[in-house]
C-alpha cells in the first residue's frame, strides 16, 4: 500500500511538472507572438526582424544557461565582450518567467516601438512570486543590458553614415518597381556582423545567368516561364504564393491613394513555425528556448548572407523585364518587393530554417501552419519542415518576383549555412 502511496505521489508530482512546463511554452511562445507583433507594426524589413529575433531570444537562452549552467551560446560566436558575470542565488530567481523577461525587455530596448512592450513586461513581473520577484527583475536586465551592448557593436548603427546605394545603370540591373517605387532595403546590410560565419561572403552562390535578350538564352527561357505560368496558376499554386508572401512592404491602391498593408517577415513566419511545433511536440521549456534562439541566430546570419549577394549581382527582377520586353500592363501575382531578385530570400531563410528545425525537433514532424491565418489567409498543413521550405521557396515562381535559379541557388546558399551553424553548435544542442 505505502509503495502504491509512493507511485501516486510520483505521478501527481510529474504531471504537475509536465503542466508547468507546458504553460511555461506557451508563455514564451506568446510573448515572442507579441515582439513579431511590434515588429509588424514598425513594418521591420526582414533583415532587421531577424536580428531583433536572434539577440532577443539570446537573451532568454542565456539567462538560462546561468541558472542550469548549461553550455552558453556566446562562446562560439564571433567578437563577444567579456564574459557576463552575475552574482546571484539561484533560489531567488523564477526559472520560467525570467528568461522569457529578458527576452522581452531585450526587444524593448532594441525595437523602435520596444515601449509597447512594456505592459507585457509588467504583467510577468506581477506574476512573479514575491519572494523571487526582486532578483529575477535584476538578472532580467542585466542580461538585456549585456545583449544591447553588444549588439549596438555589430554596425547597424553605422548603417546610416554608409554610402547610399544607387540602382546600377544597364538594363541587367534592379530598378525600383511599381507602385510605390520604393528605394531598395538595407542595401548595405552584408557589413552587420554574423553571429556563426566568417562572413557575408563565406556561401556565395553561382553566377545567375547572364541577362540575354536572345529568345534561346537561359536568362530569356527562365523569364518566360515566369510570364507563362503566371497565366495558367491554379487556385492551390495561388493560395501557396500567397501564404508565403510575408512581404512587409506591400503597397495597396485605392483610387489615388496608397497604403500599406501589414505582414510578417519571412523570419517571422519561421519563428511562427517553430512555436506551433514545439507546443504540438510538448518539448521542454529549456528546449523550446534552445529551438528558438538557434533558429533566430541562424536567420540572422542567412538574411546577412543572401543580401550580400543581392547586392553583389543587382539583378533585375521579372517584373521590370516582361514590361519591358513582352507585356506593358503585366503585374506578378505577387508585389515586388523592394530589392533585387538573386537570389531569393524565402530560398535561403526557409532551407535553413528546415534545416534547424529538423535536427532540433526530428523529421518527417506533420504540423498545420497557421501563422497567416491572422492576414486572411487560411492555414496550410505540411509533412514535414524540408516540405514546407521547399513550398516557400517555389511560391516565389509561383508570385511572379522570381527566376527559377535565384530559387534553386537560394536553396542552396540556405542549405549550406543551416549546415555550417549545426556543426558549429553540436556540442550545445546534442545533450538536448
């Protein structure tokens, strides 16, 4: 009977634990829902949403790594300060709450609109226990501090003061498109620095074919195609473009009036991703912090990567071609967006991305993705994350804004630097 007693006690115990963990996944998962939030109301372009992501997610990874002295992250990245050091006792410190603080007091020091994040803030602290509350405010922002400091060292502040990018005369070259016309995003973001590569120029892919007028050429072939099947898409490869548009540029018309329509960043709908798994996975919370923070990191690192060569090749997109060439009124299913074409974005972001995703969670993971589902646009089921990226990457074939090789190297470019950033970290994520 007293063994029977013992078992039931155990078993109370362990659900009470699980329980806790689970709501401790959400919460995390929520408060991250609430920076991609902001973001999208700052309309942040999305290299600068993936570098929000990375240190506000470093935050909460590092915070965590103190209190269970697991391996740090910040001993295999580049140029760190000094090693942060806290004196604490960790009994005073909440071990849910404090990590998903620092997260979100590090995104409010580092988003233009941060302060909107500030009755979240408020409300975790209120539901820290009195008696742990004091400690885990201040371990909280001494490692938001910490994460600020150093990232006001990677060069975003020194974007401004760089030379001003002017579109490259010749009709190969990327031109602003319609119908705002806008200047190019961030062009000279390859100087941030990464977290995990030598540098922007470490996976550069190919050359794209070569801009050729000539109907036989490989540059006019892919063209066509573009043109070609933007006449016959079905109403699946239609819904397919446009749940992964993410475009936060997006310029609506009505009359003579323009707007601008929100969305998230491609980076966003991978974080987006990487909350419903692990929820759906009922992962640890020590481990759905690991998933997100090597995601971020990893995005960071793939957006510096791929603009570098955007701006490295200034190639022009369909759109501005097919007017030019073959039909004066044609409009991609999708808006451009405001950069040049090679190679694509959603490519690079979203094979890395799987790429993470499947060491850290498993493969062959079905999940719904529901993450557009707040823009209008009904949720999409995938068997697994390979599935899903490679999805992403052709909606951009589908919507019109991209040449078939800008995807295919775009996978690859993504491809090698998931790989690179797992082999640089395996000893932090192989015990978990």
């Amino acid at each position: 009977m007293k063994s029977k007693t013992i078992i039931f006690s155990f078993l109370i115990i362990a659900n009470c634990l699980f329980a806790n963990g689970r709501k401790a996944v959400e919460m995390y998962v929520s408060n991250l829902k609430k920076i991609t939030d902001v973001m999208v109301y700052d309309v942040t372009s999305p290299v600068a949403s993936a570098r929000y992501y990375a240190y506000s997610t470093l935050a909460s990874h590092e915070v965590l790594a103190m209190l269970d002295q697991d391996q740090s992250i910040l001993r295999h990245i580049n140029l760190m300060l000094d090693k942060p050091n806290f004196i604490f006792d960790k009994s005073t410190i909440d071990p849910i709450a404090t990590p998903t603080l620092a997260m979100l007091k590090t995104a409010n020091l580092l988003l233009p609109s941060g302060n909107k994040l500030k009755a979240d803030i408020d409300n975790i602290i209120s539901n820290i226990p009195q008696n742990r509350k004091k400690d885990s405010e201040r371990l909280a922002d001494f490692i938001s501090l910490y994460i600020q400091k150093w990232a006001l060292t990677d060069g975003f502040l020194q974007l401004n003061n760089l030379r001003k990018y002017t579109p490259k005369r010749g009709k190969e070259y990327w031109q602003p498109t319609a119908p705002a016309f806008m200047a190019p995003v961030e062009p000279n973001w390859s100087t941030i620095r990464p977290f995990f590569l030598e540098s922007a120029q470490q996976f550069r892919p190919p050359l794209p074919n070569a801009y050729d007028e000539n109907t036989d050429s490989p540059f006019m072939k892919e063209l066509k195609e573009v043109y070609d099947l933007s006449k016959v898409l079905t109403k699946e490869q239609i819904h397919i473009a446009n749940f992964w548009d993410c475009n936060p540029y997006m310029i609506s018309q009505i009359g003579h009036v323009e707007f601008g329509v929100k969305k998230i960043s491609p980076g966003g709908h991978w974080m987006g991703i990487a909350g419903i798994v692990c929820k759906k996975q009922k992962v640890s919370f020590r481990k759905s912090v690991l998933v997100h923070t090597i995601l971020a990191m990893t995005l960071h690192d793939a957006f510096i990567v791929c603009w570098d060569e955007k701006y490295n090749s200034n190639r022009i997109r369909p759109e501005t071609v097919i007017n030019r060439l073959i039909d004066k009124a044609w409009r991609p299913l999708l808006q451009t967006p405001p950069f040049p074409e090679y190679v694509s974005g959603h490519s690079v972001a979203s094979t890395a991305s799987a790429k993470i995703l499947t060491q850290l969670l498993g493969d062959n993971i079905r999940f719904a993705d529901d993450t557009e589902v707040e823009f209008g646009i009904k949720k999409r089921k995938f068997k697994s994350f390979n599935q899903a990226a490679g999805e992403a990457s052709i909606s951009r074939l589908y919507g019109g804004i991209h040449y078939r090789d800008g995807i295919v190297n775009g996978v690859w470019q993504g491809g090698m630097i998931g790989d690179f950033v797992l082999n640089k970290l395996k000893s932090v994520y192989s015990d978990r």
